[in-house]
C-alpha cells in the first residue's frame, strides 16, 4: 500500500481555523475499499459542532466580504498552487480512502485545483451594472454582493472536487463556508484544510464538520438563519430532503443530484469512437459517477458490432486496488454499493438480459464487480430505470431518432446525456432534443472548470464551474440612487 504523508493524515474537524475533536469524544472509521483496513478514526461531530462552524463563518464573513477582491484572488491563488505542488500526496490519500486508480485521483486532485485557480480569477469580474435611469434626478445601479454563510455537503465519489467546486467560488465571491464531507471519504476534505490554513485563507472561512450522523448536521445547517445558501451534491433523495428543510427559512439552495445519462450510438456513429467514449464514460470511477452513461441505445444496424467492440475492450480493462500501476477499476466504495449492483444484474438476468462479458463481482476483494456488458435490456428491468453506480453497460436498441430521443427523455433525470452521430442535421436536432443541462457529442469526456455543470429536471438546480459558477454565490442589490 502507498505510504500516506502524515502531513495530510488529519483526523480532526477545521473549525474557526483550529483542529478539534468532537465535544463528545466521538471517533467514525475510515477504512480502504481495496481491503477493509482502517485508515483513521476521524472526528464525528454533530449539530452542537456544526453551530460553533456556523459561528466562525458568520464572525469571518464580513472581514472576509470586505477584502478586496485582488486580495481574495491571490489567496485562493496561492491555494490552487499549494494543491498542485502535493497532487501526489492528496492524490494517494484519495485513493487510499475512495479506491479510484491513482491516475484517476491525481486528475480529480488537478481538475479540483482547476476550480479554485479559476474562481480565483472569477473573483475580479463579479461586475455589476448601471442602468439608463427613467429620470433626470436618479440613477440607477445594481451590486452584486456576497450572499453570506454558504453551507456545504458532498457525497463520496468525488471527495476533492465536490469541495472545491462550490467552496472556491464561495469565497471567490466574498462568501464563507461550512462543510459536510462524506462520512466514507472525509479525509480528502481535511487535506484541502491543510493546503488552505496554509495558503492564508482565514480562520472561519473555510470550516469543515466531519461526521457519520449527516441528518443532524444537515438539519443544524437548514435550521439556522444564518446560512444563506445551501449547496449540495448526491443524491436526489435527499436533495428533496435539504430543500424542503431549506423552505422553512427560504434558503437559496443549489443541488447537483442524481443522473441517469443516456449514451446514444446513431448508425452513421464512428463506432470504434463510440466505442472508446462509452469506455471513457461508464467505467471511469468503476462507473461511480452522476455523469457515467446509464443507459444505452444503440441504433439497429450498429448495435451488434458496437457491443461486440465494447464487451472486447471491456474485457481489457485492468481490474485491482487503486494504489498499483496501470489499473483501470478499483472497488466500489462500499457494501451496500455491491449489493445494489448485484441486485440489478440478477433482476436483468432473470428478466432475460444477455451477458457479453463479467456480471460477477471480482475476485480481487469484497468490493470489486467486474466490468459488465449485457444486451437485450428491456423497460421492465431494474437496471433500465436505475442509476446503477457501477461497472455495467446495459444496452437497448432504438428503430429511429424520434424513438431514440424519446427513450432518452424517458427519466425523471436530466444530467447528462452522450451521443455519437455524424450527420450534421442529426447532431443539432438530438443536441436540441435531449432534456439534459449537458450534452457530449462525439465524446465520453466533457468535464471542465471553464463550463457549466448541472442538471434539469430532478439533477438539479443551479451550475458549478464556469462563468456561471459564481453567480450562485451572489445576490443581486438594485440601488436607486436619488437626489440628483
Ligand atoms: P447521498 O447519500 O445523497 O450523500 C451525499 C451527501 O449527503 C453525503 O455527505 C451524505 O452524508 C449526506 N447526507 C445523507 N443524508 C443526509 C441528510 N438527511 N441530511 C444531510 N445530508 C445528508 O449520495 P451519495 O450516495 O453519497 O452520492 C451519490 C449520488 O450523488 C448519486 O446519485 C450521484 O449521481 C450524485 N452525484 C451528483 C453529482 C452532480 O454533480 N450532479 C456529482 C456527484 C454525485 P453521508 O456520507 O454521511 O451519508
């Protein structure tokens, strides 16, 4: 097992910049999914902790707000550096307590980073406006201000990334923040801490509450006036429980929710391109991501040379613990996680589904299923309606587009989508047609700190990354400004 830098090893929450345990004494384990050993026993905080944070970030704000933005940028600046130069380190420890492949960790390490170094620059252009007035004797101009305290939950799959996407343009904006890591990956997290004590961001801006009891620590974020912005990422089951908590005091609340992306292959497809982008989509993270193609459609004429290509290339992919070289899918993050999986494929088994390859878990240890490529799914599996957060591709056929983009549209969900098509006419009416905030055509890998990610439909409210990010972050003020 790779050597973990003690230096990154924190097992205390970050509160008003100081390290602390849980009043109680409390400790949760973190263990590795390659093999079950501990990691740490990490502080387990509750509501009273997540109100001592709430009080840092409230003291902090206004010191925070009024700096100026230069100031912010080059503190936020100096964050982005500082998790450059140790990639290598947090990205071990990611793995460590994830199981994705080291390479897949480094890159969350380097395109979490991306966010910060990007709202650092954000931070200097949150223009506002001035409006041609409707009178001689008034003006009319409009601020945009820091919303205030931002509280933060994040879910596993993402440990590194999910923070920074919403904690950078928080304070990029002037905003402070409270963090609720994952109870399976808080570690990540408390590295970010580290980097950011260190980076000079002040005591309070930042604060993180690890713990295994999320509903108490969410409800004490919800509950209190004080925060302004709820910002979430997981499930969309507790999505809706964050924003019916969120009513009570009209919280603004940006969610990034469950997927279900369909991944369409046209009969005028680049099949062997379709075949690498389905690859680079559904097993990237062992298929443990809001983003992974979900559903396949595959149009008549191409459907089976595109599943005999994709069960080849499956069978290729190097499975094993995500510290060793070359691997391609680690573990899934825990045992529910592999139960789920389990489930589906034997519901799609008895239900008639075809196995190309795998549809067993891995022998390389409790929480490895190897990568799977079944045919003839149908709606009345499981596995046609779930999001499935693992490695199988589960392929239907589709007649035509009309029929294509239905299938498609047929989810609550609206994350994602994917296609591969090469007749121009095609590529605008399907983009046009998909009712999803991101689409990827020709491709199986889109992410990226400069565009917008989010969803519609039940995927969500709101946009990460990009110009937009920082808007989320901000009220708008109408000043009118008379006496002229
Ligand atoms: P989850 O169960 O919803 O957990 C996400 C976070 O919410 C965790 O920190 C969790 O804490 C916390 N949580 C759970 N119940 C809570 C409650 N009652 N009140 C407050 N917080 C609560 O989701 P997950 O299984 O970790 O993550 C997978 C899901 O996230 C998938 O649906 C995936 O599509 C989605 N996701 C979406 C995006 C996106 O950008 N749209 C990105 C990544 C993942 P514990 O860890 O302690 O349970």
């Amino acid at each position: 097992m790779t050597n973990l830098d003690p230096r990154f090893l924190r097992t205390q929450g970050y509160i008003n910049g100081k390290w602390v345990d849980a009043t109680s004494g409390a400790r949760f384990m973190v263990s590795n999914p390659a093999d079950g050993t501990q990691i740490a026993q990490v502080a387990d905080m509750g509501a009273e902790e997540t109100r001592e944070a709430i009080n840092a970030a409230h003291e902090a704000f206004p010191g925070w707000a009024a700096r100026t933005a230069g100031d912010r940028s080059k503190t936020l600046r100096k964050w982005f550096e500082l998790i450059v130069q140790n990639a290598d380190a947090l990205a071990a420890l990611l793995t460590a307590e994830q199981g994705k492949p080291l390479t897949e960790a480094r890159g969350e390490v380097i395109y979490g980073a991306s966010f910060i170094e990007w709202f650092a620059e954000e931070a200097k252009r949150i223009y506002g406006d001035v409006i041609p007035s409707t009178g001689a004797d008034r003006r009319f101009i409009v601020l945009k201000q820091p919303i205030g305290v931002v509280g933060a939950i994040t879910p596993w799959n993402f440990p590194s990334a999910m923070i920074t996407r919403k904690v950078a343009p928080a304070l990029a904006a002037g905003c402070t923040a409270v963090v609720k890591p994952a109870e399976d990956t808080p570690l990540s997290a408390l590295a970010l801490a580290v980097l950011a004590e260190e980076a000079g961001i002040p005591p309070g801006a930042f604060n993180l509450v690890p713990t295994s009891k999320a509903a108490p620590v969410g409800e004490a974020m919800t509950s209190d006036t004080r925060i302004r912005k709820i910002s979430f990422t997981g499930s969309t089951a507790v999505g809706k429980v964050l924003m019916k908590q969120a009513a009570q005091n009209i919280t603004k609340v940006s969610l990034e929710l469950g997927g279900n992306a369909p991944f369409l292959v046209f009969d005028d497809a680049d099949i062997d391109a379709a075949v690498e982008g389905a690859l680079a989509s559904k097993y990237r993270n062992a298929g443990q991501t809001c983003v992974c193609a979900n559903r396949f459609f595959v149009q008549d004429g191409v459907h089976d040379e595109f599943a005999h290509k994709l069960a080849e290339r499956t069978k290729e992919l190097l499975i094993g613990r995500g510290d060793q070289p070359g691997v391609q899918i680690g573990p899934l993050i825990n045992a529910a996680a592999l139960t789920k999986v389990e489930h589906l494929m034997a519901d799609a088994k008895a239900r008639g589904a075809i196995i190309l390859t795998g549809g067993e878990p891995h022998n390389q240890g409790d929480l490895f299923f190897t990568p799977t490529v079944i045919t003839n799914v149908n709606p009345d599996m499981d596995i046609a309606n779930t999001e499935i957060f693992g490695p199988v591709s589960a392929l239907r056929r589709f007649n035509n587009e009309d029929e294509a983009i239905a299938l498609a549209n047929d989810t609550p969900f609206g994350l994602a989508a994917y296609f591969f098509a090469r007749d121009m006419g095609r590529v605008w009416r399907v983009m046009e047609g998909l009712e999803t905030g991101i689409v990827a055509v020709n491709t199986g890998l889109f992410t990226s700190e400069v565009t917008p990610f989010g969803g519609v439909k039940q995927s969500g409210i709101g946009r990460e990354g990009s110009k937009y990010g920082i808007e989320e972050y901000v009220e708008i003020k109408n000043v009118c400004l008379g006496g002229i």
